[in-house]
C-alpha cells in the first residue's frame, strides 16, 4: 500500500485525531495537472476540512516571514503529550523531539 493511502487512513481513525492545516495561498492558486486535477483536489480540501475534528487555513501570499519558509513540516503531539516534528523536503525526512526545535516551528 502507497504511503499516501497510509496516511488517508488517518481521517477515519477512531477515535479521531484533531488535525490542523496551514497550507499557503500559493499552493491552492498553482495549476499543476490541470484544471480537473486542481479541481478535484480543492474538492477534497472541502470535503476533509468539513469534519469537525479537521480546521484547513490558508496562508495568505502577502505575508513576509513564516515557518514554513524552509519547506513543510508537521507538528504532532504524541498521546504521552510529548511533542515532535517530521521534516520532509527533498527526499530527505527526520523527526525532531529536541524541546527548542519544537518550539521554534510552534511558535511562528
């Protein structure tokens, strides 16, 4: 099973976790695939962002500084509540647990 199946598993878990979004304006705007394609992802955008255990926002394009400026990161929270980060870019992955890393990428 591809990962990214994987990981679609994570919405209909249960109990369900919270998860929250920030995904840049850029992004939404950029034609990649087509029309279609760009539709259909917008359209799951929506359908995901309507469960109650979901919040999707968007960064706005005039905002100057922000965390994800290195490229993406997701934060999580463990259900010991110890808090982590995975970085992906490029190929290249690693989780963070060091307490100042996490909370720098909180923070911003």
């Amino acid at each position: 099973m591809s990962v990214r199946l994987v990981r679609k598993q994570i919405f209909s878990r249960r109990p369900a976790p919270v998860m929250s979004f920030v995904v840049e304006e850029a992004v939404l705007r950029r034609n990649v695939g087509g029309q279609a394609v760009v539709q259909e992802q917008l359209g799951q955008l929506l359908q995901i962002g309507r469960r109650r255990n979901v919040e999707i926002r968007v960064m706005p394009l005039d905002r100057d500084e922000h965390a994800g400026l290195a490229g993406p990161f997701t934060l999580a929270e463990t259900f010991s509540q110890r808090h982590c980060v995975y970085v992906e870019v490029q190929n290249v992955n690693r989780l963070q647990q060091g307490r100042s890393m996490v909370r720098d990428l909180e923070v911003q």
